[in-house]
C-alpha cells in the first residue's frame, strides 16, 4: 500500500522535488467586481495563469512544470503566470493559493480578469476557485488539459477501494519508481488521492461546484496506449488525429487499473495514463491529443515534438491561446 500510493501521487504529477517556499495564502478577498481592483480595469487579452497538477513543482534545474510553455506564449505578446500551490492536498485548500496568483495577477497588469489554463487537479482548484471561493467574475476563460472531472480509477486503486484489485504483484515496479518527497502516509496526499477518487468528484465536488455562467470553460483530453478514441473523441471542435501515441513506460503500471475499471471487461477506455477521455471532457470540449499524461505538459523534458505521434506540448498551448481570443478572452 506505501509504494503503491506513493507512486500513484508521483504519477499524478511530474516526477520530482515539489515546489518549495509556497507560503500560506493570506484572507482571501471576495469582494471584487469585474472593475478589477479599482476604477477602469483592461479588457481582452486576458493574462494567463497556468495551473499545475498534483505532485506539481516550480523548477529542477531548468526544468519546470509546463515545460518551456510559459517562456513561449510570453514570447508570443502574452502575459503568463505560472502558480505554484501545495503538491499535496485537496483542490480546497491548493484553490485558496490559486486565488493569491489571480488577485495578484489583476493587481499588477490591470485586467478585468485572468484566463486559467490548468493541467489535471490544477483543473478542480479551478473550478473550487471559480465556484466555492466566489472568483467567477474574475475569470474569462477556464482550459482544463486532461482534469479528471469525474475523478480517476487509478487513484481509486492508490486508496485501496478499487474491488478485487491489487497492485502487490508489482510492488517491485513501484518500489523502484517512489521518489515522491513527502510520506505515503501524508495526510496532504492522502487528501489530494480523495479529491481523484471517482466517488469524492461525483458525489461530492461536481454538485458543489457546477458551473458559472459568467465563465467560459473548454476542456482537452489525452489518449494514449495507441488508441485512437474515434468514439470517445467525437463532437469536438478540432477533430480527432489518427495519429498514436505510446504510453511513457514509467505510466505503464496504471494501465491494469484501466482494464479492470473499462465499460467492455478487459479493454481499457482510451486513457493517457491516469484519466479517461470521458472523464476529461468537460465544458466546450476542444478535442483529443495523441499524448500521454506526462507528454500534455511536455514532460519529462520535450524539445521537440514526438516523432510517432507528431505531439508538440508547446503547439498545443498556443492553440489553446488562438482559441481563447478567438472567443473574445
């Protein structure tokens, strides 16, 4: 059980040291208008702020998060935050440092509001920013790439509720693989892996935090393991390629979890390692990418696009940004 979550809360996220020197979030302020923080505030554009994911970190050497994202779209005339919450902890409490970054952000550039692009539980912080922190006036656009919306078998088996399955047979895998920074008894990861289960997001959070009409949301979803998902890909705005993509082989000890959890017995729903495609979607649904989970952020250190697959993480992003202004953000 130890290996088998820490693991999991590694996946989730980046591979490595989690960010450091994030300090607690001050009393939130919610009583801004769309006016900003005073007076005239400045329309569309929007600033950006992205939003990492679980296990999520600032930088290993010149390694960060969103690999080279941020440095691209800002060589591109945006303006880009990337915000650094908690690692390990539920979208409640990583939601209330997000909401440090918007503030802050709307402070000092003077916009009306900020464009969230969030990758995987960076998506629910959102969303508890958007909804249950009462942001919804602050933010244009919310982009979730790969959020599990409907939560995550694999973090379902990380808890230990996943019936008749077991990761013992591959304790060896995972042992090899831990290299989380925190306990696998941490209560923080143990409240991050609760905000993912599948139960915990469709019981609790979605109904707690349904959309806000002022809000324009779009979502991406990644499959991998060389499906296509022309089913489950279907109704979006930018198609569905045929190009495949491989599962990065450090995702592969999740796929058993899909297999068992799949709506045909035996044959998992088109995945990227750690999210379904359905439980992807959400909002205007912008389409499918060849790319695993740890590809949508260019990792583990993407410089060029992937040669099967044709997946360019830093394309992707700059889609996302046309899209935003395309609809007036």
């Amino acid at each position: 059980m130890k290996f088998r979550t820490a693991l999991i809360a590694t996946l989730f996220g980046m591979l490595g040291t989690a960010a450091a020197g994030c300090g607690g979030p001050e009393e939130l302020d919610t009583t801004q208008s769309e006016q900003g923080l005073g007076g005239t505030c400045r329309g569309a554009p929007y600033p950006i702020i992205l939003a990492h994911g679980m296990a999520g970190f600032d930088r290993i050497g010149p390694i960060n998060y969103f690999f080279n994202v941020a440095a691209d779209l800002r060589a591109r005339g945006e303006m880009v935050v990337e915000a650094h919450v908690p690692p390990f902890e539920s979208s409640a409490v990583r939601a209330s440092y997000l909401a440090r970054y918007v503030d802050d952000t709307l402070r000092q550039s003077g916009a009306c509001k900020v464009n969230l692009i969030a990758h995987s539980q960076g998506g629910l912080d959102s969303r508890y920013l958007i909804t249950s922190l009462g942001y919804g006036s602050r933010i244009g656009g919310l982009v979730t790439v790969s959020t599990p919306h409907r939560g995550s078998p694999v973090a379902d088996a990380a808890l230990g509720i996943l019936p008749g399955f077991t990761f013992s047979a591959i304790n060896s895998i995972l042992r090899s693989l831990w290299s989380v920074t925190v306990p696998p008894e941490d209560p923080s990861l143990h409240a991050s892996l609760v905000q993912l289960s599948r139960t915990n997001m469709s019981q609790r959070f979605n109904p707690q935090n349904p959309d806000d009409p002022r809000v324009k949301y779009y979502s991406i979803a990644g499959r991998s393991v060389a499906r296509i998902g022309s089913t489950e890909c279907a109704g979006s705005v930018w198609g569905n390629s045929l190009r495949i993509d491989l599962l990065d082989p450090l995702l592969a000890v999740t796929e058993p979890v899909f297999a068992v959890t799949g709506a045909i017995p035996l044959i998992a729903d088109p995945n990227d390692g750690l999210v379904t495609v359905e439980s992807a979607r959400w909002g205007k649904f912008l389409g499918c990418v060849p790319a695993d989970h740890l590809d949508e952020v260019g990792q583990l250190a993407h410089l060029t696009p992937n040669l099967l697959s044709g997946f360019d993480h830093k394309d992707l992003y700059r889609r996302i940004l046309a899209e935003l202004h395309r609809d007036g953000l």
